[in-house]
C-alpha cells in the first residue's frame, strides 16, 4: 500500500486546519491521518492512506493554494495479514 506523506516547513495551526480541511475535500474517501512529533509537539506532518494520484499534483495544489513550502515522501507500507499460518 501506498502512503503519501505531507511535510510543512513551517508550523501555523490555523493554516494547517485550513489544509486538512482542503486535503479532505480534494482526495475524498482517503483516510488522512495527522502525526504529531514527539520531539517537537508544533510540527506535525499528514498521511493519506492508500494514495494512488500523483503526489506532484497534490504538493503544487498545496503550496500555490496556502502560499507554503511542503516536502511530500511517497512510502509503502506492507499490512501484515492476520491469517493463521498453522
């Protein structure tokens, strides 16, 4: 699977309240989810799930849209099967 990782580089929290709520909007039916840094609890950077569009888009959408630099990683993640391998 396929996770698209969105970074800020600067850290406002009313700017990114507006962005989730752009994000939801834009990639409907994607589970988003935000991470908070255990080091640095003001930075936090989002994770759509199951991403399959093409993150360039997303990030040129974002930073012409909200006038801010992001940093996009494209991951996959392996999902462990639950089954019973007996």
């Amino acid at each position: 699977m396929k996770v698209l990782r969105i970074y800020f580089t600067t850290y406002d929290e009313e700017l990114f309240s507006k962005i989730y709520e752009y994000l939801k909007d834009f990639l409907k039916g994607k589970d988003i989810i935000v991470h908070r840094s255990i080091v640095v609890p003001e930075f936090r950077y989002v994770e759509v799930i199951d991403f399959s569009d093409d993150p360039i888009s997303v990030k040129d959408n974002i930073e012409k849209k909200f006038k801010v630099k992001v940093k996009i990683d494209v991951i996959k993640k392996v999902v462990p099967s639950h089954r019973d391998k007996s």
